[in-house]
C-alpha cells in the first residue's frame, strides 16, 4: 500500500456490509460525517485531471473551483474516466496510490479535525488518519477554500 511505502500511519477500516450513505460510513468508524472525506475526480480538458478533496457533506463550489483553476469549463469525471484515471471505482477512490500524479486541492475543511477517514480504493474499506499525516503524505496538495461559507 502506498502509505507503507511512505511510512504514514494509518489504520485500515473494514466495514461488515454495504455502506450506503456518508452518515452510515461516518457512524460504523465511530466519526461525524465532516470527518468523511471523499475524493473527487474532476476533468478539466481534454486528458487533464484533478481530484478535490471534500470534507463529509459540505459540497464544492463549482464558482470557487473554476475560478480557482482558472477555467470556465469543467465537468466531474465520469465512473469509466475515474477508474482509468485512479484506477478506483467510484466509492472507493483515494488519493494514494495513484497510476499517474494528478493534481490534489484539499478544502480547508478537511483539515478542520484531528482524525479523518478516506478512500481506500477498495469496496467497504477505508483508511483512518490523522490530518496531519494525510497532510505529509499529500505534502504537494493545495490546500484551499473549495467551498461556500
């Protein structure tokens, strides 16, 4: 696993059964919702990607975001753009261990909790981390307000 390789501490949650709701994942791993984070692949043009990531239920501004990269025209990718892109399925994309770089931007509100979990890249699993260590881990993440107040 990629954290391994980057000596970042994690820990692997295995959810029992399907997990069909933001508030379900969050209630089973013993978390509020807002420390859910969810990783969003977003196609700019063309081959060029970004993934985004969003802390629970708080939505990213499509305002913010195109004004942000500098675009007037973006879409979120689709389930078979995300899988060649991540190599993940939608529900279970992380931003560790990814076939190619891809530029990362973490909404402030990520960091906002101590602990969060993400994306494992596999069905009913997730990763459970410190903000801080997902923070080192994505050292070249941008780090801005991807949100509305």
């Amino acid at each position: 696993m990629a954290l391994e390789k980057l000596g970042i501490p994690h820990t692997v949650f295995q959810h029992s059964g399907q997990v069909n709701s933001l508030e379900q994942a969050a209630q089973e791993r013993n978390q509020r919702p807002e420390q859910v984070v969810r990783s969003i692949l977003f196609r700019l043009s063309g081959d060029e990607y970004l993934m985004a990531l969003a802390a629970g239920p708080k939505q990213i501004s499509w305002k913010i975001l195109r004004k942000y990269v500098g675009q007037s025209r973006l879409t979120m990718a689709s389930k078979e753009e995300v899988l060649a892109v991540t190599g993940y399925r939608i529900g279970t994309v992380s931003p560790f261990g990814l076939p190619r770089p891809l530029r990362i931007l973490i909404d402030q509100g990520v960091l906002m909790k101590d602990e969060i979990s993400i994306g494992s890249g596999m069905r009913k699993t997730a990763i459970i981390m410190k903000v801080a260590d997902l923070h080192r881990a994505l050292s070249e993440a941008e780090i801005v307000s991807l949100t509305d107040p």
